[in-house]
C-alpha cells in the first residue's frame, strides 16, 4: 500500500509521513491499539491489561470528537513504541483497522496481533499470518500474562 495514499487529504504536505516522531523519553512505552468500534467490549479487559504495562496506551476510545480521525490516528502510530492488533472477523473486514495495520508496518512498527474473538485462520492474508500472535479470547490470568510477555519482548527487541 502506497503510504502517501493513506494520508491524502489529511495532513499538510510538510509533514513527513515515513519518518516516525522522536520521542522525549526513550524509556516510554507507547502503545498503539488498532480494533474495530464493534469489538469494544472485547477490547476493554485488553486495554486494562496493557495499561498495567504502560500508561501510555492510544485506541479509538480516545479520539474526541471534534479529532479528525486519520491525522490523529497517524500521529499516534508515529510515536507509538508497538502496535497492538486486536484480531478478529470485524477486524479483518475494517479497512481502518487494515490501514492502520500497514501504516504501522511501514513505519517499522513492531505489531503484535491479539486474537480477541475466534475466527477461520485461512482468512489471515500471508503477511498477517507472519505477525506473533497472542490468543485473548479467554481474558484469563495466563493471557494476560502471555500478553505482557509478547508486548515486553518486542519492545525490546533489537534493531526494532
């Protein structure tokens, strides 16, 4: 996907949309949230859990409503330290969610999947299926363990 297609019509011309921000803080860990409107419900134990991690977690829940949507979403993609899919069926049909995901990818973003609802892995297109991958369908206590585990390892993983 053509990143300059992603932000036409949105930001000014000045802004460099290939390069990632730098942040202030190295230590920080900024963690973006990709999920569909429709998942909320799945995804409000999941941003319980990562805010254990950081308290800098950004998901649609944040966005007023006076933001537009795709500038904020890429400023924070930008300064995020990993992005966090919450994977499921509405995910895989949102074409937001599926932009965010490639944005974040092209920026050289770690990207973590987090399954929050069951769904046919042969709907995983190739690139997809080569991103970890963390089953929370079950919130239980060894998920979320196994979640703060994936989030911390590719934090900080070399070279990333």
């Amino acid at each position: 996907m053509d990143p300059s297609r992603l932000a036409v019509g949105c930001l000014s011309p000045s802004i460099d949309l290939m390069k990632p921000r730098e942040m202030p803080d190295a230590d920080c860990q900024n963690i973006f949230v990709s999920h569909t409107a429709s998942d909320g419900h799945r995804v409000e134990d999941l941003l319980e859990t990562l805010g254990q991690i950081s308290q800098n977690v950004w998901s649609l829940r944040m966005l007023r409503r006076d933001q537009p949507w795709w500038p904020t979403v890429v400023e924070h993609l930008r300064t995020c330290d990993i992005v966090v899919f919450a994977l499921s069926p509405a995910a895989l049909g949102s074409s937001g969610c599926m932009e965010e995901l490639e944005y974040g990818r092209i920026l050289g973003k770690p990207i973590l999947a987090v399954v929050v609802a069951s769904f046919e892995r042969a709907l995983l297109a190739n690139h997809l299926a080569t991103i970890p991958t963390v089953d929370y369908t079950a919130r239980t206590s060894p998920a979320r363990y196994q979640l703060k585990d994936a989030v911390s390892r590719l934090v900080k993983a070399p070279g990333v």
